[in-house]
C-alpha cells in the first residue's frame, strides 16, 4: 500500500485535514450547506457580517429563503 504524500493534501484525498480536529472539520463542513445567494455576497461584496463562525453553522440549518435574511438583516433575496 503506498503511503500518502506531502504534497497530496487536496480535499479528495482524505488528507487535507490530517491536523485538525475531526469535530472541527464536521463545522466547517456544514457551511457548505448556505445557500449560494449568501455565499456569494459573502466572497463578492467582503464585508463580514456580524456573525461568527458558529452563527453562520447555525444559519445552515434554515431554509435557504431565510439565510439571507439571518446572516444580512435584510429583507433582499438578490444579490446586490
């Protein structure tokens, strides 16, 4: 069996998140579930919200129609 290499950390190796904790990985995992509107206003306009990382896990819980209005505080469902 060969053993993994230094330089093959991409997330579909199974390597990327050998020094983390597993608990924390399952976190960031579950941001993936933020609805493209939020994402994207997230990376384009970066202006962090006033939320930390565990508000945002918790806001991956509603339904996407409600993201924006949690994580922004506005009633806009487009992207501005």
């Amino acid at each position: 069996m060969m053993k993994p290499t230094v330089g093959n950390s991409s997330p579909g190796s199974g390597n990327w998140c050998r020094g983390a904790r597993r608990g924390f990985v399952s976190r960031l995992m579950r941001l993936s579930y933020l609805s493209p509107d939020v994402l994207q206003r997230l990376v384009t306009q970066r202006v962090p919200p006033a939320l930390s990382l565990n508000d945002l896990i918790a806001v991956t819980e509603l339904p996407w129609a409600e993201q924006m209005k949690q994580v922004f505080g506005g009633g806009k469902s487009q992207i501005d």
